[in-house]
C-alpha cells in the first residue's frame, strides 16, 4: 500500500468513528438549552416565593435574603 493509500485509509476510519456523534450534537445542545431555561423557570419561582415573612424568625429572614441575593448573582454571572 502507498503512503497515500495509508493516509486515505486511516481517514475514511477517522470519518466512520467521528460522523455519529457529530450528527447528535445539534440535539445534545437543544436539550441542554431546555434544561437550562427550565432550572432558569425553577429559580426564578423559588426566587418570587421566597421572600421573608413576618412570622420567619430573624436567621430565617435574613438566610432568604442572602438566598435571593445569591440567585440574582448566578443569574448575573452566565458565560
């Protein structure tokens, strides 16, 4: 075999073993923007309902809060 047979060869390998899992990386990626939107969704519903009440105890208002204020700083600091 020729040096450029070899070459075709370990290409038309290459190919085969890299093509099915290209095809599946457009569908990968949409399920994981639905993942992130619904945790996104999941968040922002804790978030609007998490707010302190007057019978929380004093630590119990105050670690809401800094829950909230954490949400808001993740929410923020997406790539």
């Amino acid at each position: 075999m020729t040096p450029r047979e070899l070459a075709n060869e370990h290409s038309k390998k290459h190919n085969a073993r890299t093509t099915g899992r290209d095809s599946d990386a457009p569908k990968k990626i949409r399920e994981l923007q639905e993942r992130i939107k619904r945790l996104k969704k999941a968040g922002d519903e804790l978030f609007e309902n998490s707010n302190p009440s007057r019978w929380d105890s004093l630590e119990a208002a105050a670690q809401k809060l800094v829950d909230q204020s954490n949400w808001i700083k993740a929410k923020e600091a997406k790539p």
